[in-house]
C-alpha cells in the first residue's frame, strides 16, 4: 500500500457503482444495529451502516419486526441484509428492500448463531455452496441495484471455502464480499485470522471487506496489511461507543463531549422508534453497554434500577446523575 492505511480508510469506495464515503464499515449486529444506532454510527463518520439481519420470508409476509429492521435512517446509502435459505423468499424480500428504498442488499451468510444455522441460514450456507448459489443468483436476478455476501472464513477449519464461494458470487453478479476471519465453529473466540482473508481477495477482484476484532485504527491497519483488503468493518467494539467506527475512519478521537446527554438522546430515541414498553427493554443492552465501557462506579442497586426500570424518566435522572458524578470525580 503506497499510501498509509490511516489515508487509504478515508478514502471513498465504489461498490458497483454505489459510492460510500470511506472504508470502514459498521457491522450488522442483529439486536444492535436498529434506526437508532446506525443514524448514530453514520453522524460519527462511518463510511457505511448495515441494516439487522432481515429475515426475507418474514419480511415477505408483512411482519412487523421486519419492516422495522428494513427502515432507513438519516444516510446517503442504506444498506440492508436479508437472511433466509429459500430462493423464492430471499428474491422476494429483495424487491421489497428495494421498493424501499435500499440502495445495497447484504446476503447473510455469516450469522453463527444456532437459531440461524438451526434453520439452515446464515454460515450454515458455506456447507452447501451449490445451494447458497442459488440463493445468490436469485437475489441479484430479483433487483437492479449492487447485491453484496457477508461469509465466514468456512463452517469448520476443515472446510476453509470461502476463497471458492466468493469466486462464484463474483461469477454471479456480487459486487462486494465481507468476511469475518473466524469459521463459524469458532464463534467469537480465540483471534481473527486476518491473514486467511488474503486468500479471498486473491481470488476476486471486486471489493473485499475484512471483519474481525478490529477496535481501533492501529487494529485497521494490521487487518489490511496482514489481508490486503479494500475496506475494514468493525462490530463488537461499538457496543457503547456507536462513534467508534467513525473515529478508526478519521485516526481521531471523537467521544461525544457530553456523553451523559448523549446517551439519554440515545434512550429516548429507542423509546420513539419501539415504544415506550419494548423500547424499554431493547435500550436495556445499551445502557449496559454505556456504563461498562464509560462509568467506573456504579453501585449494585443503582445499575438493577436503571437495567430493570419501566418509567424512563426514573432511568434517564439516575444516568444523568451517574455521569455527572463520574465528572465530578474525573475534576477533582
């Protein structure tokens, strides 16, 4: 790479002609990645937000969740991901995403999660690669706008086949892979094999995202040398920072001055976009989220109260009184 990786992040990609800002990506994170915080993501400076994972044939059938999961937010390009392991549904949730007014559509074929794979969707695609062409094939023959696959490295280390899968998505129209350096057997432990992805760039020539326990911009650097990829996508390291994908793009530091503020605001517009009942519950993983991550004490019975509390005015007082101590401690 001529220029740094600091350099090459910030600059734009085009991903079959659908042109995004930068090169880091928020990741899909199914119970993550709603309205609320990819709008928050992308006013950081992500160069790309992806949509939860949408279940095509829900999406199909009219389900409420799923029209939920499929709106876009304040964002120059709105990217959703559709899941499913049914040609006919999958093809269907497409046109729908599109009519919608999504501008990319993600396939899933990374989620290792057993009610996904127990189903026969997400990673398990890479054990029937045949099936999952089809799948890929009907996608992109279903729209007119740029169909993307987001893989593992392969199901087991046994069957590392993600070189050959993102060949033949190229093949059939795919303008862009990601790949989580992990196998689906390996879940979330041990260390991203970064440099496994160099395989799959060496196989394609459209755009290959790399994924996998990136948390900052050193971390991005060290993924694109050791992978040779065109872009990086960062997810568990935004739990309780939605900025973080926005500060590896710009290599600056750019937490929210008032964070106590910043997380009510966040609250609040769980609140507008669930109601008030199942906002209440969804926000629940967030808040924890804030006060791992940003709050060095926080009593016992103070945090019950705030991760069991229905009246979110009682939640919001106790976090803004939370964050304030925390400040006054940090001046003293």
């Amino acid at each position: 790479m001529c220029i740094s990786a600091a350099d090459f992040l910030s600059t734009p990609l085009s991903v079959g002609g659908v042109a995004i800002r930068n090169r880091v990506f928020l990741a899909p994170m199914s119970g993550v990645t709603d309205l609320a915080f990819r709008a928050r993501a992308y006013e950081h400076g992500a160069g790309l937000v992806v949509s939860e994972m949408v279940a095509s044939g829900e999406l199909a059938r009219g389900k409420a969740e799923s029209a939920r999961r499929l709106r876009r937010p304040d964002v120059d390009v709105h990217m959703v991901q559709l899941a499913g392991r049914e040609a006919h549904w999958m093809a269907e949730g497409a046109r729908i995403a599109e009519a919608q007014g999504a501008d990319i559509i993600d396939i899933n074929m990374g989620c290792p999660a057993k009610k996904v794979t127990g189903g026969y969707s997400g990673s398990a695609l890479m054990r029937e690669p045949a099936h999952a062409l089809s799948l890929i094939e009907a996608v992109v023959g279903a729209v007119q706008i740029p169909v993307t696959v987001k893989m593992r490295l392969g199901w087991d280390e046994n069957t590392l086949n993600a070189p050959e899968i993102a060949k033949r998505a190229e093949d059939a129209g795919v303008a862009m892979v990601t790949v989580h350096g992990r196998t689906r057997c390996q879940f979330y432990k041990g260390k991203a094999d970064w440099a496994a992805i160099s395989d799959v760039k060496n196989a394609v020539r459209i755009p290959v995202v790399a994924n996998g326990d990136v948390t900052s911009a050193d971390d991005a650097a060290g993924l694109l040398e050791a992978s040779g990829a065109d872009a990086v996508m960062v997810g568990r390291a935004h739990y309780g920072a939605p900025w973080i994908a926005g500060v590896v793009a710009s290599n600056t530091q750019r937490r929210p001055d008032n964070l106590a503020d910043y997380v009510i605001d966040h609250y609040q517009a769980m609140l507008a976009l669930y109601g008030t009942e199942h906002g209440t519950r969804h926000a629940r993983k967030h808040l924890g989220w804030y006060m791992d991550r940003h709050l060095t004490e926080v009593a016992p019975a103070t945090r019950k109260a705030i991760m069991t509390g229905t009246d979110h005015r009682d939640v919001s007082r106790l976090l803004q009184d939370l964050f304030r101590r925390q400040e006054d401690r940090l001046a003293a």
